[in-house]
C-alpha cells in the first residue's frame, strides 16, 4: 500500500514553525502528566548495579543478557592534537536505536506527537521527548516490559509518508560509535493520543527551547532533522537579523562556499586525520581509578562512571538498575554567526572524536566544558569571544541524553560576531543553515550538538 499523495512538505513544515504560543497550556499538560509520571533516581555502588557484572579478567561492565551496552575503555592515538595520546572509558552501544515522530495535520497545520518523558538522568523530571526513544533491546522487550506505544508506524511505514528516515551519531567523546535511526513518519487520519504525549507544531516548540532542560536531546536532533520551510519563511522577518536568518534557510540563497566546496573540505579533514582508536579493558586504565563504587579520573575533571538504581511510574519498565556517566561541570556550546552579503553564516568546526564512526564531523564553533582545560594546555579558540560578547541571540541551558549521562546539561549559545577567519581555514568553514539542512540528508557529517544548535537558531524565526 503506498502512501497518499500530499502538498509538498516544505510550505506546510514552514507553516507549523510559523505557528507558536500556546507554552502555558503545555507547562500544564506537564504538570498534570507528573502527577502520576514519576522518577525516583538512588546512586549504588557500581558493583552492586542489579543485573550488571564487571567481567573479572577486564574490568569491563556488562549486562547479564550481554545486550544494552557495556562499559570498556578506549585508547585513542591522535598525533598533532594538545593531547596526543589518551584512555579513557566509554560507552559501547552497538545496536541502532529508534528516535521517531509522528506527525498528522491537525485542523490544516502539521502537528508532531511529542511525550513527556523521564529518563534517570533528566535533571529535571519530565522532558519533551520523541513519539517513540528506544534502543532495540527495549523495543524488543529484552527487559520484558510493556510495549512501547506508537512503535508499529516506525517500524512498518508502509501507509505512511516517510519525511525522515536517517542514521544519525551521538556524542564521541562518550560513545564508541553510537548511532539511531532518526525518523519523522506522516500519518493520516485520527491517532488515539495516549495519556502523556501531545500534538505540537513546530512553532509550538520553538516556543519551548528557550525554557531551560525541557525540550531533550533525542527530540532535538529529529528536528533538526527536518527541512525548515526555506522560502516558506520569508514574510517572518521582522528586522535586520532575522531577515538575513530568514535568507540563510533558503535553498535559493548561495553561501561564501558551494556544498561541493564543504564536502570537499571535510574529506580533507578526514582524510589528513591521523586518528587511531582501540577498545580494551577497563581493568588498569591509566589514569583512571575504581574507588568508592565508581570510575573517575585522578584530576576529578573529565566524567565519572556511577551506578544508579531506579524506579518509575509510567514507564515501560516500573525499576531497574544501570551505569551511567556523570559530567564533571556544564558545558558551552556555541555558533557563532554572521551577516556575509546579507544572509546569516554560522562558523563551524571541523571536530574529531574518538567515538565518531567517520573520525570527524561538523560541530559548533564552540564546544566545551571549560572546566575541562584547567587540566589541558590549550584554551578553545573564541571560547573567550562567546562568554564575554554582548551579542548573544540564544542562551539556554539544555540536558543532553538522559538514559546515559547523568545530569548532563549544556549551555546553548548563538553569538553575533565580525570575527574573519582565511577561506581556507583548515579547521573552521562559514556555512549557511540550509547548507546544514543539505547535509543532514546523510549520516555523520553534522554532530549531535550542532544538530541541537540548529534547532536553537531556527526557533529565532519569528512566530505570529
């Protein structure tokens, strides 16, 4: 059966974004839905993490059914880097996720099913989340809990119209090569809504990222995963920025560099990365010890690796038990931007991580816990520029994944600047937004916080 024939999504995705308010009546869909959607988060020592194990001949975590994830260490060789050589531990999650939204038009307006949604790691309770956030273990029931609600549309979308179907990273700094499937599936007629989600249109939660901690990692990068509506936009202009914004999310508008000249500029990357990293056992891992039921590092910065016993109601599972990582410090992480022949760039870093599947990808210009480089001997570039400018357009703090990171929350800037770096840069491009929109039609060339940093600049579109 194939899909029925629509309008073409772009003006209808533009529509949704153009249509906002309505944050009170969903701050009290929250309110009512945490009535009887509860957490209870109790940190335990890692060796008494139920239905975990450490293997005694690595060190490594494991879980009893050998699925989920599994904690082990990786040796990363990086020559010409600050730090050239360094171990560390890291998340090895090799199955492929499901991060999926429906959508339908409500009363004429494309409207996306969100969930209000705890995670133990949330520092806040209940987030806004995808229709669907699982890992294959749980949408296959591996921890024998109930099933997840909405699942059949993304795993059969015949019927339906597919406007996002790709596989996307997380953070490769915690992650050794994680991946999800990252989908937005059109559906048709009436969806019973199950207590705890919402339709929403995307002006709806533009709205809401500027709330701090609410709209959550997996919700933001499908989003961003969407076309904006281009030209769609163009009336919403409301002053010099926003209508060079507006000119830069337009496929019509050309950047100071084709796509060509950007894919072009990150195989170089790629190519002249001399990186080299190896999975191994936890067990003696330098400069890192195993005291007091956790993992940490000798200098206390970095991340510790906890274990976290929890309980819930209205979730799939009512308690379980898991490591988790815990960030030492919040994080920054920033574009700056700039109006280049009357349309908006963003000045972009070409980043290598050790988890990544590709060794680099295309990250904000600023991305750091600057915590971090009191133990490094080299500062971030224009990590001083964005934390002293008076030009911030966006400044929000948002928690990153909760099901992994304990307590995991960056600081999320767009920064105006008239700083100038050579065309030839070897680290750092100016790209459009829609330039961004054309590489996320493919895997791994846009990292998970420049995926929620363009979230955060669409929402700078203004809304009636």
């Amino acid at each position: 059966m194939s899909a029925p024939t629509r309008p073409p999504t772009g003006p209808r995705l533009a529509e949704s974004m153009l249509i906002g308010g309505g944050t009170e009546a969903v701050h009290a869909w929250l309110a009512r839905t945490a009535e009887h959607c509860w957490m209870r988060v109790d940190r335990v020592p890692l060796d008494e993490v139920a239905g975990w194990r450490t293997e005694p001949d690595t060190g490594n975590i494991r879980h009893h059914t050998g699925r989920f994830f599994s904690v082990e260490s990786l040796a990363v060789d990086l020559p010409g880097a600050a730090v050239p050589h360094w171990r560390q531990p890291i998340i090895n999650q090799p199955e492929i996720g499901i991060l999926g939204i429906l959508a339908r038009e409500v009363d004429g307006v494309l409207h996306f099913l969100m969930q209000a949604k705890h995670e133990p790691g949330n520092p806040n309770g209940l987030q806004l989340s995808p229709t669907v956030q699982a890992t294959r273990s749980n949408y296959t029931r591996v921890h024998q809990g109930k099933a997840i609600p909405y699942l059949e549309h993304f795993r059969d979308t015949s019927g339906h119209r597919v406007v996002v179907d790709i596989r996307q990273s997380e953070q490769g700094a915690w992650f050794y090569r994680k991946r999800n499937r990252n989908m937005v599936v059109e559906v048709d007629g009436d969806i019973e809504v199950h207590d705890g989600f919402r339709w929403l249109t995307l002006g709806e939660v533009a709205d809401l990222m500027a709330v701090p901690d609410l709209v959550n990692m997996d919700a933001r990068t499908v989003l961003a995963c969407l076309p904006s509506g281009g030209a769609g936009l163009a009336g919403a202009a409301t002053d010099a920025f926003t209508t060079a914004l507006v000119r830069s999310l337009d496929p019509a508008t050309p950047g100071v560099h084709t796509i060509g000249d950007v894919l072009s500029w990150i195989t170089e990357v790629r190519t002249r990365t001399d990186l080299h990293v190896a999975l191994g056992p936890l067990a003696g891992l330098t400069d890192w010890t195993r005291v007091d039921g956790r993992i940490a590092h000798r200098s206390g910065g970095f991340f510790t690796v906890v274990g976290v016993d929890v309980e819930a109601g209205g979730r799939e599972v009512a308690a379980w038990s898991q490591p988790m990582i815990e960030p030492v410090g919040t994080g920054v992480i920033a574009f700056l931007v700039k109006e280049i022949g009357g349309t908006l760039h963003v000045l972009t870093h070409a980043r290598t991580e050790p988890g990544y599947a590709d060794v680099t990808e295309l990250a904000p210009t600023v991305q750091c816990v600057p915590e971090t480089y009191d133990h490094l001997p080299a500062r971030p570039r224009f990590l001083d520029e964005v934390l002293t400018s008076s030009r911030v357009r966006f400044d929000t703090v948002l928690s990153e994944e909760g099901g992994r990171f304990l307590g995991a929350r960056n600081r999320y800037m767009i920064v105006e600047t008239d700083a100038d770096v050579a065309a030839d840069d070897p680290e750092y491009r100016w790209l459009t937004p829609h330039q961004y929109e054309e590489l996320l039609r493919h895997s791994f060339y846009v990292n998970i916080q420049a995926r929620s940093l363009l979230l955060c600049l669409r929402s700078l579109v203004p809304r009636g």
